[in-house]
C-alpha cells in the first residue's frame, strides 16, 4: 500500500524500488537514469520515463495487453512540462540517440499544418513510357509523420494548444487517434482528399515538452488530449537552478565516470530486451523473422493480439496487486476538497490505470522475465501514484492551494531536523532553540541535500518570519515559530 495524502512530498528517483531493488535489471535501469543524469541534470524522473518511453516503442509491434475483449499496446506518450533552459531538449537529444542506436526512426515536428502530420495527395500529369503526357492526372498519397512506428518529437508543445491556425486546425484530434490502441478502428486516421483518401495506421510514440503556457489549464480542463499522456509537470524554483548551474560548473573538463554505462551498452542492452520478447512472440505463433516481414501490417496485428495471452503471463496476486493501486488512486484524489479540481484528477484516472499495467509489462521484461509479478505492480505504481500526486497539486495551485502545501511540508521538514537536536530553552528570549549548525546538518541529512542547501533554506524560513535566529557570543541558536 502507497503512502497516501496530499501532504507526502515525492520520493527521490533512486528510492523507488525498480531502480532499488537487488535484480540486475535494476541496476540497468539505474545505470541509464545515471548516464542521462550527465546531460539533463536533476531530471532524473524524466530519465525514467526516457527509458520506458523507448522501450515501450521497441515492444510496440509485438505486444499487445488484453483487457477484457480490448486491448492496449506498449507506447508511452509524454508531455513534459517545465520551465524553459531547464534540461528539456538535450533530455530529448539523449533520447534520440538511443533511439537511433536502437533502429527506431525518430521525427522532430515544430511547425508544418495538418497534411505533414496525416498525409497529403501529389497530382502528377500522367505519362507514358517515353515520358510523354498522355492526359489526364495520376494521385500519389505521400505519407504523413503518424503513419507506421517511430517517434515524434514536439519540441515546442505549445504549438500543439495554438487554436489559431486554421491549417493545423485538426491536430488534437489527429494526435489523439494517433495514440489510440494500435489495431483499434480509432488509431486509424483518416484524411478525404481531392483524388484520395488517406488511411494512415499509427504507431507513433510522441514526446512533447514546452514551458508552463499561460493558458495550459484551459486545454487540460476542457478538452481530452492532456487525459490521453502521460503528463508530467514539473516545478523548478530559483534554488533547484542555482544547484543545477553550480552541479553543471563543477563538471567543466570533468570526464563521465568510467563506471557510467556508454550510448552503445544501453542501446544493446535495450535492443536485447526487444529480441527477447519479438522471438518469444515468434515462437509461440510458429513463425520466424522472414514470414514475419513477409505479412502485411493487419496480418501481424493479427499475430500479436492472437498470442497475447502467451507472451506474457501473470503471477499470484497479480489483481489485487492491480486493484491496490486503483484504491490508492482513488483515495488520492477523494483528498481533493475543490469539485472542479477532484473532476478533472477522475478524468486522468483511466489513463493512469493503462500506464500501470504497460509500465509493470515493460518492468518484467527489464527484469528479464515473462511472468508480471505483483511487485512488478508495485513498481510501476509507486512511479504512477508520485506523478498523480504531483499533477493534483499542480491543478490545485491554480486555486492557490499548491504555496500552503509546499509551505507545510518544509515546515515538517524543519520541525522533524528540530526535534532531533540537542534542545535548550534560551535564557533571555525564554524560546526553546538548538544550535543553527546543528540544525542546518540535520535538516540536511533527513532531506538528502547538501548543508549549503540547507543553509539557504533556513534563511528563508527566517525571512518568512517561521525561525527566529538569536546570538549568544560566537554562538548562533534558531527556535521555530510554528
């Protein structure tokens, strides 16, 4: 069972247990997390969601996730937001360069009009075999960024919420049917054009990032996109960008550690993952890699959804394992006491319930195996529930709910590092205080931050009037007015 409450403050990346535990695909996925922490520093969350959102599209072709009489595919699909120079791009190009190491084709779109995403139709004179005109016109569809398996960078996501271009008036719905489940009516997208009609299958992963748009809680209350990502919003304060420069100073000349994984060990260790699952699935349908490129793209959805059942099997305790985390979930988001705030945290619920089952596949296969075991489950759900958390505080900052929270929680932080010092009551101010050294130190051990940080942090309680900082010859002693 998560800890619930909206008070709980996320766990840093190396505390969750899929990157913590003692199995080897632990320590892999740790490792990525580690070399993507070289470029992109303290994004280390969105260095997970790299690692899934590439694997998931490696596994795409072949793994289908039955749910009742439907079925889910393996994609993630990530809107990033954050504020700007703060890791985003260069997180993307360390992705990209997996990706391409992986085989995975990988498109950037950052502007263009609806006929670039879906497709569009060439008229071209009709000739005969000399080169002649012969009359009359032939039609070629040109396909779109959507169509067949890839990924699909949108560097700038803003653009995607600009309803003002007329020709790239239909993107929101074209994205949505592009991340639908691969094989369903709805994933197919279609475009009726003067002489054709474009059909256009999508396995596209996408990954959008942007800086916090001004307008954005408009797109996420009122419309479905933002239900249908994985959406990740994260804060960067003024303390966490002077931490970052300092980090990214102290590494000028400063080689990558020896220990950290190259480009080329992640991506065949990936690439390895992928083969283990593709020849799983080929085995059980009889079927080897020739007859497999042979078939036609409905003839291998056939295949994968046919053999669902045998690519991956469950463990004991598997649902209750997945039934414990939809209870954490909801109970989560009953704490939300804004109506409007609780509505919209409901609405993202069926799409959390997907990530979990598609993480805790992807899981398993990290781990090496074909059975989804209930810790895979609760793996996959600690990562889920944070960003759940996280999201709520955000809509919720929008009623002026997110400052209080934050407030309360460092107030903890502090009162905790208190009672764990050597206490004394002040002889003049008559105040229980303890020594601001002291203090300091133990904040900083109980936060995972450095005494410097913790130095800073204390000023500001001070300046906000919560500590009260008192002299006594050489000695500096701090009480707390809360």
């Amino acid at each position: 069972m998560i800890e619930r409450g909206l008070a709980s403050t996320r766990r840093e990346w190396n505390d969750y247990s899929v990157v913590n535990s003692p199995y080897e695909g632990s320590n892999k996925l740790r490792q990525y997390v580690e070399r993507f922490d070289t470029l992109s520093f303290f994004n280390q969350y969105a260095g997970m969601l790299s690692y899934f959102y590439i694997l998931g599209q490696m596994l795409a072709p072949y793994v289908r996730i039955p749910i009742h009489g439907a079925y889910i595919d393996s994609r993630l699909h990530v809107f990033w937001i954050q504020a700007s120079r703060s890791g985003k791009s260069i997180a993307y190009e360390f992705t990209a360069k997996i990706l391409k190491l992986c085989g995975i084709e990988s498109e950037k779109f950052s502007a263009g009009s609806d006929s670039k995403l879906i497709g569009s139709v060439i008229e071209t004179p009709k000739v005969d075999e000399d080169g002649k005109r012969v009359g009359g016109v032939d039609f070629e569809v040109v396909p779109g960024l959507l169509n067949g398996y890839k990924t699909l960078l949108f560097d700038e996501g803003s653009i995607l919420l600009d309803d003002s271009k007329s020709y790239f008036s239909q993107k929101i719905l074209f994205l949505q049917q592009a991340m639908a489940p691969i094989g369903s009516e709805t994933n197919v997208l279609v475009n009726h054009l003067k002489g054709a009609s474009i059909y256009t299958p999508s396995g596209i992963s996408l990954w959008a990032t942007t800086f916090p748009p001004k307008d954005i809680m408009h797109h996420v209350l009122e419309k479905g996109f933002f239900q249908r990502v994985f959406l990740y919003q994260n804060d960067v304060n003024l303390e966490t960008r002077q931490t970052t420069s300092e980090h990214r100073m102290s590494g000028v000349y400063v080689p990558v550690p020896e220990q950290v994984w190259s480009y080329e060990e992640i991506s065949n260790w990936i690439v390895g993952m992928r083969d283990d699952v593709r020849d799983r699935l080929f085995t059980v349908a009889g079927i080897d890699q020739d007859q497999w490129d042979s078939m036609s793209e409905e003839q291998r959805e056939e295949v994968a959804v046919n053999h669902s059942h045998m690519l991956f099997s469950i463990g004991p305790n598997y649902h209750a394992a997945l039934l414990s985390a939809v209870d954490d979930y909801y109970d989560l988001v009953k704490t939300v006491s804004d109506g409007n705030v609780r509505e919209t945290a409901i609405s993202f619920l069926p799409n959390v319930e997907n990530y979990t089952i598609i993480f805790s596949n992807m899981i398993a296969a990290t781990m090496g195996t074909n059975v989804i075991t209930a810790e895979h489950i609760s793996m996959a759900s600690e990562i889920i529930y944070d960003n759940l958390h996280n999201l709520i505080i955000w809509l919720e900052q929008k009623r002026d709910y997110k400052a209080s929270r934050e407030r309360q929680a460092d107030v903890r932080a502090w009162k905790q590092a208190f009672a764990g010092c050597k206490r004394q009551v002040h002889d003049r101010t008559k105040k229980e205080v303890v020594r601001k050294t002291e203090l300091q130190a133990r904040y900083a051990a109980l936060n995972a931050v450095s005494v410097k940080t913790a130095e800073r942090r204390l000023s500001k309680l001070i300046e906000n009037k919560l500590s009260v900082m008192v002299k006594e010859g050489r000695n500096v002693y701090v009480s707390l007015e809360v």
